[in-house]
C-alpha cells in the first residue's frame, strides 16, 4: 500500500478514476476561492456538529460540510468501533485504509484516497477519509479541526460532569436530618451512659471528618470502611434494635484506591431506604473480595425492594433526590476506572436490595494520599 502525500507543499493525492458527474452542488463557484468568512462560519457549523463525539447522529452533517469545503470527492469520520459516516460514494478500498488506520494509529493511503488519524490529547479518536483531488496540506487541516471540535466537546462534556457531579456530592455527603437525629442521641446518652456518649460522639467526627474531607481526590477502601463503621455505630445508636448489621470485607482489599465517598453512601442508602422505612426494622450486610485483578464490594438490605425499571431510573440520576448519591459513584467510578466498571443494582419489590461496586485492585494514576 502507498501512502498519499509525497513531498512539498503542494502535493496532493493521486487523482481517483471519474465516476461521472457530481450530483451535489458547491458552496462556492468553480475557479474561485471561498471566501474567508464562508470557511469560517462553516468550520465553526463543523465544530457544533462534532460537539458530541463521531458517534453522534450529526456526525453524517458535518461530512458533507467538509466535503463541500474541500471540494472533495467523498469525506469519512470513522470511530474507534469502526462505525462510518459518510458524505459521497466511498472508494471500495476506503474501509479498508481507516481499518488500517485505527490498527496502526498512522496515515494510510492509496490512489486519490488519503486516510488521517484523528488525535485527541495524544489518543486515537477516530480517522479521516478524504477522497479525490485534496491537497494534503488541506486535509491535513481539515483533520486539525476535526481534532479540536472533538477536543473542546470533551471538554465542555467533563466540564458539566464535573459541575453536577460535585453538586450531588455535596447533597449526598450528610443527610441533614441524620445529623439532627445522632446528635439528639448523643444528647440523652450524656447524663445516663456518659461513656457511651463519649464513643458516639467520636464516631460522629470520624464520620463528619471523611464526609467533608477534601484534601486529595482517592482513599482507600480502608479509609471508607472507617467511616463506614462511624455511620453504622450512630445510626445503630438510633434505631436501636431496628437495625442489625453484618460486615465482612477480606484484608486484602483494604489497600484499594477508591474515589472519596464511594462506598459511604451506598451504606446510607441500604439503611435509609432499607431499613428505617420498614416498621420492623431490618438488617444490612457489607462484604468486600478479591476477585482476581478486581474487587467485588456489595451492601444488601431486606427491605422492601424496588421495581428494577426504577433502579436503573436511579442509576442514571433520574430517581428522586434522596437517590441521587448513587447515580453520583456511580457515575465517579466509570469517569475513574472506565466504562466496565461501576455499579450495579439487584432489586425487585418486596425482595430487598443489592448494590455491587465492582473496581480494579489497581489501576494507573489512582493513588489514595
């Protein structure tokens, strides 16, 4: 296979057999040169086009836009899965030049077909398939924006995750009327057990300590067990016999880096929601393994369940507001670890509820300070 670009600032690529005549119309007339303003605003409309990603269904829009201001055959934006937006009647070897492409992450090339690779903060995000009689240095640029509208997409897409996602942690962290109930608690305990006032009131710092800690972004799951351990002791103080508790967590899954508050609230939730809704009380179980290069975290309840549509209402922070510290990890642990990894909510009503975190034991860059 040959690549397309030869030497010198003028190259272009080998001009493709005629297919006959084009059954589209230019933006600009024959022989003249766009003007500067109608490259601007339709690289701008190419930019909004691609805002959310070559997945997206505009991704076929902005083909075409970039083939009208080439003046090109046919255009194609590929991504990573392979998936193909054209604009124009593709060269039958075209596929095979982004296949190439998205293998090798380098240009490829043949007769009056050029294929660039689309980089994204130094990660292949997709190719560029130019078709007929392109300069190379105008393909190239073409590229670069594709390039940076991709870039400021994800940009303006980790911008507005990150917003919500601190807001809702911020809801999540300390239910207000907790607070309010634990330290009524802690109250009548001072004249009648003023030691067992005096443990509760520690277990309440601890607990408050790593709700509001922000000094680094991860801790390790020993860390959320702690405090876990706080919020069970207050909310045991309580309820009182209403809730039983059963933890169980394997030594070596202690050391594993987590984001902050990632366990915290699922416990939260199983005993808000599980337990201090039913009449009769109800226990919570916590385990934690290892499972070969990944660590399985579950919190259980025998409360009264939910219908499984509105579980995965929950996890996509569609459920109601008391709900939403778990759309919140959530959605934190695939922004971390990736997509695969997560939560996962095992309910049905009047069977009681399981979430699963499932994380990898270790992973680049996530280091608890």
């Amino acid at each position: 296979m040959v690549a397309a670009d030869a030497e010198g600032p003028e190259d272009t690529a080998p001009p493709a057999p005629q297919r006959g005549p084009r059954r589209w119309s230019r933006r600009w007339s024959p022989g003249r040169a766009p003007d500067a303003m109608d490259v601007l605003t339709t690289g701008a409309e190419i930019a909004a086009e691609l805002r959310a990603g070559l997945a997206s269904a505009r991704t076929g829009v902005a083909a075409r836009k970039l083939r009208r201001l080439l003046d090109a055959d046919a255009i194609g934006l590929v991504d990573l899965h392979g998936a193909q937006s054209w604009s124009g009647e593709p060269d039958p070897g075209a596929s095979d030049l982004a296949e190439e492409v998205l293998r090798g992450d380098h240009k490829a090339g043949r007769s009056g077909v050029l294929a660039l690779p689309l980089r994204v903060r130094d990660e292949l995000a997709g190719v560029l398939v130019v078709q007929g009689p392109v300069r190379t240095s105008a393909a190239r640029q073409a590229a670069s924006w594709v390039v940076e509208a991709l870039e400021r997409g994800r940009l303006e897409a980790s911008a507005d995750a990150a917003e919500q996602a601190e807001l809702r942690a911020l809801r999540a962290e300390i239910s207000p009327h907790f607070v309010y109930n634990a330290l009524t608690t802690i109250a009548s305990f001072v004249r009648s057990d003023p030691g067992r006032a005096r443990d509760l009131i520690l277990d309440f710092a601890e607990y408050t300590r790593h709700s509001l800690a922000r000094h680094g972004d991860y801790t390790t799951l020993a860390g959320e067990f702690r405090a876990i351990e706080a919020y069970l002791a207050l909310a045991r103080a309580v309820l009182g016999d209403r809730l039983r508790v059963q933890v169980r967590i394997a030594p070596e899954v202690l050391p594993v880096a987590v984001p902050f508050l990632a366990l915290q609230p699922l416990v939260e939730n199983a005993v808000q929601h599980g337990v201090e809704r039913s009449g009769a009380g109800g226990s919570v179980q916590v385990s934690g393994e290892a499972q070969g290069t990944e660590c399985l975290i579950s919190v259980e309840d025998d409360g009264p369940g939910m219908d499984p549509a509105h579980a995965r209402d929950v996890l996509a922070g569609q459920g109601a507001e008391s709900s939403v510290g778990l759309a919140n990890v959530d959605r934190r642990l695939r922004t971390v670890f990736g997509a695969g990894y997560g939560l996962v909510i095992e309910t049905a009503e009047g069977a009681g509820t399981r979430v699963v975190m499932r994380i990898p034991r270790f992973h680049p860059g996530v280091v608890a300070l």
